[in-house]
C-alpha cells in the first residue's frame, strides 16, 4: 500500500504541529493507531463489555469469546503451536520479569549465571539483575564490535556449564543492530540452556516465527505494533510454562481454593491473576490482524528503502556521526551531532520542524557506554512514513546546525 493511502487511516496524521503536520520518526518507542484498532476499542466497550471467564450472561460469553480469540490471533501472529503457549500481559517488561520470577528463579543457586548481550533494553538487564543478587547468581554479557554486531567468540566463552538462561534482544532499540538469532538459539541449545528473546522491536519489521527460531520464550508490547498500550504477549513453549510457579496469585487463575490450600488452573489462565486487559487484548488482535495485512514484501522494502535514505542524507551532513554499522540493520539509525547536545537536537526539530524524533540513551545505558555516548538521537520508521519525513528531518538537522553548530 502507497504509504500515504496508508495514512489515511491513522486519524493521529489529521493533526497539525505547531501548523505543520507531523513526521512522526519515533515509532521504536510507540507507533500510532490505525482507525479499525480505534473502533475496535470503542466496539468492545459499547458493545460487548463484560468481565471474561466468570458469568454465563451473554455480555460475557462475547467478551470472553473475543479474548479467547485475541490469544489465538496472538498464537498465529508468532506461529506458536497452540494458543495456550501464549500469556496476556502489560508489555515485554512485564513478559521478562515473569519468566524471571515463575521460571528462572526456582532454577538458580550461588554461582550459576544469566547471559545478556551488551545491546540489551533496560527491561531485559534489571530484573535479572535483581534475580541474581537475590539467589547469588551473577550476569555474564555478550561483548560487540565497534560496528555494534555481537562477538561470537565471546558468546562462545561466555555460554558455560552455568549458564542458566540467555536472554537477548532480537533487534536493539538503540542501534537497531539485528542479531542471527536462529544460530545463537541453536548453540544455546546444544549446551542445554533456554533462550527467551526480546522481539520488541523485531516484530513490527518482519514475520517472527518462534517454531522456527526455537525460542523457548518470546515477548513483545501490543503498541509498538499498532496496538494499544499496556498489554503484550509473552510466549513460552508449553513444557516451560507447565513446569512454572505463579507469577502473581488471585481470581481468574485458581481451580479451587481453600484456607489450606489452592489448586491453580493450567496455562495459560495460571498467569493472569485477577482481570485481564480484555479490551486490550481484543485491540491488539486487531492491530496483529491490520499488520499482517499491511505487511507486505513491497512494505518492507519500503521501510529499507527509508532506512536507506536516511544513511545516505546523514551520511553527507558534516560532523555528523552514526552510531554503529551492522552487518543487519532494521527500522532506525542511531546518531549524534558534534558539539551538540542530542536533547537539544530533538526539541528543535519538534519546534522548528514538527518532527518527532527521540534523543537520550533509549533505555540501553551500558550499549551508549560501550559507544563512549551518555546520548544519541534516533530516528526509527514505520509502514507510514514517506521519504518526505526523512527529507523534513535531513533538512531540520541542516537548520539545527546553522543556529547551535
Ligand atoms: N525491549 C526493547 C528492545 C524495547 O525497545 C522496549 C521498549 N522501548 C522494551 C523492551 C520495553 O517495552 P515496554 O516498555 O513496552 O515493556
């Protein structure tokens, strides 16, 4: 689809900027809403409302129905074998922080060890690092090069008789670094060690399929896909989550209950304790359906071809520098002005350009050390942005050097 029949139906491209409309280069941190996801939030909730799973009126038989089918939407979007391999939850952070509690926790004693990447999320760093200070194990971490792609020798290394879990992140928000996930997963399995990936920013640039990857466990946010905010899915083979504790307790996950003692119920209802994001779910299922529709070869090639001509313009800009150089790259380009402050380059493009790009070490502190930067500014793209938004940020950095280079 031409990327400005696109447009039209994301009704956020209706308003104006500061009098301008917006190019809008910051879809790594959230990407808009298409009209149908929009309606299908208002349907939900004028139409069908109700709590899932508890009452036989028929207000709940529809939401119930709806969410039963948002996960099998959930499950066909990753090629999972079956919808109870998926788990509805806030976003990947939540997602990382129950396999850590409900899987990993039970699995680690004094010395045994976590391996991450250098080009981890926040997200995927602290709550296992709040895992082992709690149970005496200890992070390792996978180096990269200057170019930002992994060192497979020290992956090598580093994967030991301890390793307990790999967890890394399919794409980097920061460097948009893409890794060869399928091998890492198959080496990571040779040694016996479980691999959960971070596809926040790999599935809204590809199909991701996680029988074919392997991965044992999986997590993305709906909003980074056209979806809402607070809700994501988590993927976990079934084997994983049959033998996994509770990540929080209460209604909606127990098969009986007494003072005594509880009985939970199977996953993947044994994780989501309490009242779902029914709404949320049933959205995001539209937006996964939306994106598969859009998501056409001609599509990505049109996100390469943007991704393309940003380096190139970047490229010819003096005292311009882009932080790494992957062998793969997907969806953005991370850089910094000379002499400038990346905040300030990202408010003057908002007041000057009414473009929105995002600047500040994108919740990936030790890769921005790694690359001596405690900031950078990042464009990131989407099915929907035209070459004119490249040309509007190219031309906003030229103004943002006149007036502060
Ligand atoms: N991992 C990566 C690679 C991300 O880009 C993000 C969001 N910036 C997250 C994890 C965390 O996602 P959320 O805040 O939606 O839980």
């Amino acid at each position: 689809m031409d990327p400005n029949t696109l447009r039209a139906l994301f009704p956020i491209f209706e308003r104006q900027v500061r009098g301008q409309s917006i190019a809008y280069l910051d879809n790594a941190a959230t990407t808009h809403k298409p009209r149908c996801v929009l309606e299908a939030i208002q349907r939900h909730y004028a139409e069908h409302n109700a709590n899932v799973h508890r009452a036989a009126h028929l207000l709940s038989q529809e939401a119930s129905l709806a969410y039963d089918a948002a996960r099998k939407t959930a499950a066909g979007f990753l090629n999972a074998a079956s919808p109870s391999e998926i788990v509805f939850v806030r976003g990947a952070t939540e997602g990382i922080n129950l396999v850590a509690y409900s899987f990993l926790r039970a699995r680690l004693a004094p010395g045994d060890e976590i391996l991450l990447t250098l080009t981890e999320h926040h997200s995927n760093i602290v709550p296992w690092q709040l895992l082992a200070q709690q149970t005496g194990a200890c992070l390792q971490v996978v180096g990269v090069d200057a170019q930002g792609d992994l060192l497979w020798e020290d992956f090598e290394q580093k994967l030991s008789q301890k390793t307990r879990l790999f967890a890394l992140v399919h794409v980097s928000n920061a460097i948009g670094v893409r890794h060869p996930v399928k091998k890492l997963i198959a080496r990571a399995h040779a040694q016996g060690v479980p691999v959960l990936l971070d596809a926040c920013q790999s599935v809204p640039h590809g199909p991701v399929d996680v029988q074919d990857l392997d991965a044992d466990f999986l997590v993305f946010s709906g909003h980074k896909v056209f979806g809402p905010t607070g809700i994501g899915v988590l993927y976990a083979k079934k084997a994983h989550l049959d033998a996994m504790l509770p990540y929080q307790s209460g209604g909606g996950m127990v098969e009986h209950v007494t003072f005594e003692h509880t009985r939970f119920r199977p996953a993947p209802e044994r994780f989501e304790a309490g009242t779902p994001n029914i709404c949320g779910a049933i959205a995001l299922a539209e937006a996964l359906r939306f994106y598969k529709q859009i998501a056409t070869p001609a599509a990505f090639a049109h996100e390469e071809a943007l991704i393309q001509a940003l380096l190139e313009g970047l490229r010819s800009l003096p005292g311009l520098r882009i932080i790494g150089n992957p062998r793969e790259r997907v969806g953005l380009v991370s850089f910094c002005l000379e002499g400038i402050h990346a905040h300030d380059v990202d408010t003057l493009l908002d007041h000057q350009s009414a473009v929105a790009i995002r600047s500040g070490h994108h919740c990936a502190q030790p890769l921005m050390r790694h690359f001596g930067l405690t900031s950078s500014v990042r464009a990131s793209v989407s099915f929907y942005n035209t070459l004119e938004d490249i040309h509007r940020l190219l031309e906003g950095l030229l103004k943002v050097r006149m007036r502060l280079g």
